[in-house]
C-alpha cells in the first residue's frame, strides 16, 4: 500500500514541464517537491505527494479531512489503540 499525504505549495520554480518544482509545506516541514505530473498548480494549492512527486491538486479541505485522519491514527496508535 502507498501513502499520500497533503502539503500546500508555497512557491514554484522551473519553466520546462518536466523540470517544475514547488517548495511544498507539510505542517511546518518543507521540501522541495516535483510538479511535472500536476502542470496545473499553482502557489497556495493542496497536493498529494507521494515519494517526491506531486500526484494531483486537491481542494483545501479534502486536505484539512486528511491531516485530521491522520492525525487521529497518530494519537489512537500511540495510546495503543488500532484506528477503527
């Protein structure tokens, strides 16, 4: 199984499609991010990323419902619960 998880893009730099990037921020932690497979986004934009890469633009509160889940597990996993 893979995991995605949401960042916002702060800023974009590269003109050629393939060689787009974005400083993308996770919460605090950024990193710079490849946008080749999303040409559409733009700076204040959510993102899935997986591995580096950018997969698709997502609205910002899909995001907000994804941090929140995964907050959730984080906090039911470290008291010992299994996520339901």
């Amino acid at each position: 199984m893979c995991l995605a998880i949401p960042g916002r893009i702060v800023s974009i730099t590269g003109d050629q499609p393939m060689m787009r990037f974005g400083q993308v921020d996770f919460g605090g932690v950024g990193k710079e991010i490849n946008l080749a497979y999303v040409p559409q986004a733009a700076v204040g934009d959510y993102v899935l990323v997986h591995v580096g890469f950018a997969l698709t633009v997502i609205d910002a509160a899909e995001a907000k419902q994804i941090l929140a889940d995964l907050e959730r597990i984080a906090v039911l996993t470290a008291a010992g619960d299994t996520p339901a």
